[in-house]
C-alpha cells in the first residue's frame, strides 16, 4: 500500500469542497481550492440539516457553531394544497434527538458556508479564486489541473466538487446534465405576522403536478419558500411572480394557511431542475488518485432535501477513513466510493421517486392522502437516512 501524506487539490468551494478541504486538512494534509467564482460565499436561501448532516457536522467540529445559528423547526406538516386540514404532522425538536441522537434544523446557507469556510482557513487551506479549472487528468505518479487561463498545478490526489454542473466529473455526459423541464421557484420572506404553523414548522403542500415547501431558516421571522413545479405545469406558471392571486387560483388552493403564505409573494427566484440520472458504477465516484464529491459525483433532485447533507456526509466518511488509515492512500478513494455507491444511488431514486409522490393528482392524489394520515410518519421520518 503506497502512502502518501502529501498535497491535494480541490476544484470547488462548495459545501462537498469546503467539507472536503477541512477533512483532509485536519489530518495535516496540504489543501489547495480552486473556485470558479471571484468571491466565495453560499446563497441566503434556506436548507434543511436532517440528523444524518447534523451527525456529519458534528464529526468535522462544527455542529456547536451550527447550532448557536440555526432555528429548530418544530413540527414537519404535510397538507394537500386543496385540504383544508393538515394531513399528518411528525414532531421533530427533541423526538428527532432521542431517535436520531442528532437534532433536524433548518438554517441559511450562507452560515452554512461561512462556517465551514472560516473552519477551513484556521487550518490554512489555501484558496485560489476566479480559478475556473477545465481539466483535471492523471498520470501514475500525479494528477494534474488545468485552468482556463492553461495554468497547471500538481498534485499527489485531487478531489473534484465542482457541483451539479461538473464538466471535469466522471458521469461521461459529454454537454453536462441536461434540464428535466421542470424548475423549482425560490424565495425567502420576511412576514413575522404568518401564522405560527408557518413561523415554526417545516410545512410541505402538495398540489397536482406541483409542491411547496416552506420553513424558517431563523429566529427573526425569514422563512424560506421552495416551490418546485413539474415541466406540464411550468408554462402555466411563468407567470407568477407578478399576480399571486393568478397562482392560487390556478392551483386551486383551499388550505387558508398557504393562501394567506403567497397572497403577497411577487419576484420569485427561478431554478431549472437537471435529470440527474443514477449513478451505476463505483468509478463515477473515483477514478485513480482522483475522488469526486458531492453534486459532482452523485447529482440529485432536491426532493429529499438531502443534497447538502450528503456533500456533508461525503465529508464525514472522508474523515473518517483518513483517521482509520491515519492518512490518505491510494486505496482510500477506492474504500470511500465503495463505502458511498449504494447509498448515494438509493439517494438519487428515492429523491425522484419523492418529487412524484408529492405531485400526484387525482385519483392516486387520494390514496396518497390516505396512506399519509395512516402511515405517514412511517413513510415521511425516513430512518435509513436519517440513521446513517
Ligand atoms: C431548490 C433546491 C433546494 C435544495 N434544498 C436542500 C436542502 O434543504 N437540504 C439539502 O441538504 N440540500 C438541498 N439542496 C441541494 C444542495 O444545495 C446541493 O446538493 C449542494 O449544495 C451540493 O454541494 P456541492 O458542493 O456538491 O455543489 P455546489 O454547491 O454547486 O458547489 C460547487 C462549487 O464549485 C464551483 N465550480 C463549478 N465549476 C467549477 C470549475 N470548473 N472550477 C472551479 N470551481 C468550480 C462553483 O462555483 C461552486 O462554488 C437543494 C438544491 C436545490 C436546487
């Protein structure tokens, strides 16, 4: 087994980047990042940090920070757009503590990112930015990038995190993901006159061939709306970010609650959605000395909300190899994507999977809601996710 303590490359400074970077610094490895961008921060939207990424938090030595910034949503409730009641609601605060050992909270990403990013600095990562890298390719010894200035830069492994729309992953699509048509509609709004239901909930709205979900992401009253419309529908929408009045009604919504949520939200963030297919082998995950991480190696639909978590959890098994081998080795990438395939496959499906049973219409809408009152926290409080 050869060993090799040395340097390693990061093109991506995202949360899988940033996740990667403090693993493999801790250990006393040399980090270089490359990011696209001239400025490195996350986006104030919202994310949910399920006890799988809070677990994973915790092992890269940041969940007291995350903790202090993040809100602790207190019920998940599920609701069909055209009922007028709740369909199921999942406690989660202290339930999901004592099931999970790990709270599920909600936060900005922006926080998220900041924190891992300062984390990264006091172990003295070094960032490169406006550093755009075309290709990275290997040879026995090394493996080597290219940016699109054609500068190089070597190094002993790299680990590539450069997001869903990787052109230096291993997924062999030679144009990037193509668009699945349907888009998702972003907002964060600021109301501390909402109902408390809005104000301490995650809550999910189900609608024909359409979903919403809403959830505070802090104490000061900014919830964080995610509305996410499938390509049937999507024409008919592009509409809404002038007349939300249009919006309710074409979607027929009867829930007051929801209604009295989007009555005044204008100027919508549009998010194409990408068919981000399954991965179906072990090297789409590493190839050689390079390991490609998060939305790069196992693209997803964000209808789990598990995304960030498994960049984060791709952090966490990193470290934990690198401590079970006290160091990096050529066969680590190897035991990590091994370790990594079925879940992130399993992930990919399910996620699809989730988008569909959120957006039936009638008749299946119907025994959906039936399966959900009796079942619901059966089918809704995933333990093979949460428990990982
Ligand atoms: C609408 C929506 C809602 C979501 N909600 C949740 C949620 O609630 N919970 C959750 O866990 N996940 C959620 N996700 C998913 C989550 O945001 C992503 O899965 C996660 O951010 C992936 O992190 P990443 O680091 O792999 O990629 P990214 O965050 O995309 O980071 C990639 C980085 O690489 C840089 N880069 C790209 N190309 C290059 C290059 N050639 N050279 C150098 N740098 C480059 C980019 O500038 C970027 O900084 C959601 C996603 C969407 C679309």
């Amino acid at each position: 087994m050869k060993s090799k303590q040395g340097n390693v490359g990061v093109v991506g400074a995202g949360i899988s980047g940033l996740s990667a970077a403090l693993s493999l610094s801790t250990f006393g490895i040399e980090v270089t990042v490359f990011e696209r961008a001239d400025d490195i921060r996350g986006e104030g939207v919202g994310i949910q940090l399920t006890p799988n990424a809070s677990k994973s938090l915790k092992e890269l030595g940041l969940l007291d920070e995350i903790i202090r910034k993040c809100f602790y949503p207190r019920q998940l409730v599920v609701n069909d757009m055209r009922s007028l009641k709740s369909l199921k609601e999942i406690n989660l605060g202290n339930a999901m503590v004592k099931k999970y050992g790990f709270p599920y909270v909600t936060i900005s990403r922006s926080v998220l990112h900041k924190a891992l990013l300062e984390k990264c600095k006091k172990l003295k990562v070094k960032f490169k930015h406006g550093a755009a890298i075309r290709s990275v390719y290997q040879n026995e010894e090394l493996v080597i990038c290219e940016n699109t200035n054609g500068q190089k830069s070597h190094f002993d492994y790299m680990c590539v995190c450069d997001g869903i729309r990787s052109q230096n992953n291993n997924l062999n699509l030679k144009n990037g993901l193509k668009t699945s048509g349907s888009v998702v509609f972003r907002k964060i709004y600021s109301n501390t006159d909402l109902v408390q239901v809005i104000q301490k909930n995650i809550n999910v709205w189900m609608g024909d061939d359409c979903h919403l979900v809403s959830y505070p992401i802090n104490s000061m009253g900014h919830i964080n709306i995610v509305f996410a419309v499938n390509k049937k529908l999507v024409k008919k929408i592009m509409s809404i970010s002038k007349k939300p009045e249009f919006l309710i009604d074409l979607l027929k919504i009867k829930n007051r609650t929801l209604i009295d949520l989007l009555k005044n939200i204008q100027d919508w963030k549009k998010w194409p959605l990408y068919n981000t297919g399954f991965i179906t082998k072990v090297n789409h995950i590493t190839e050689g000395r390079v390991l490609f991480m998060g939305d790069a190696a196992h693209p997803l639909y964000p209808h789990l909300a598990q995304g960030a978590a498994m960049a984060l959890e791709d952090g966490r098994v990193l470290f934990k190899l690198l401590k079970k081998n006290k160091g990096i080795y050529d066969e680590t990438f190897q035991e990590f994507a091994t370790s990594r395939f079925r879940r992130c496959q399993r992930m990919q499906i399910e996620s699809q999977i989730n988008g569909h049973i959120f957006q039936l219409g009638w008749p299946l809408r119907d025994i959906r809601n039936m399966f959900i009152k009796t079942l619901g926290s059966r089918l809704i409080d995933k333990s093979w996710i949460y428990k990982f």
